[in-house]
C-alpha cells in the first residue's frame, strides 16, 4: 500500500487530514499499517523538515497498535465528519 503525500501549504492540517484518512481503515495486518506510518511520517518529515505534531503521532501508534478501535474519540469524531463530507461530496 504506498500513497502520495502532499505536505505543501497547511502541512498540519493536510497531516492531520492524512492522518485520520489512515486511522479509519480496519486492517489487521500490522506490518502494512507499520509501512504507512513510516510513509506518512518521512513524506512530512522531508516536506517540512519538522516531526508531525505528537498528538497525531499518538493516533497513528495506537492505530498501529490497537487499530480503529485504538484510536481517540477527538479522531473518531474526525473520522465521522470526513466520512459525512465523502457522503455529500464535499471532500
């Protein structure tokens, strides 16, 4: 599973939008999840040159850990509004 990242204008806001796009799939299998999270992070970390935000790099680890299930209610939140706006065609 390899995506394109594009951490260029609001790179915190396209992180986070990243982010909870990737915490809402349910995959059990731990190491295409570890892949992601390391394609995730080093396409932030060389756009940007900083490190993601912590509160994001907790999301993705206890994705990565737990799965959906793992995951904040603040990103399940997010989850639902991202999966709302798909619905309407607003994302």
């Amino acid at each position: 599973m390899t995506e394109t990242f594009d951490f260029t204008g609001d790179f915190k806001t396209k992180f986070n939008r990243a982010t909870t796009r990737i915490v809402r799939q349910d995959s059990e299998d731990f190491a295409a999840k570890n892949r992601i999270v390391q394609e995730v992070t080093d396409a932030y970390l060389a756009a940007t040159g900083e490190r993601p935000e912590p509160r994001e790099l907790d999301e993705l680890s206890s994705w990565l850990i737990f799965g959906k299930k793992g995951v904040s209610v603040r990103k399940k939140m997010e989850i639902k509004s991202l999966e709302e706006a798909e619905a309407n065609g607003r994302e």
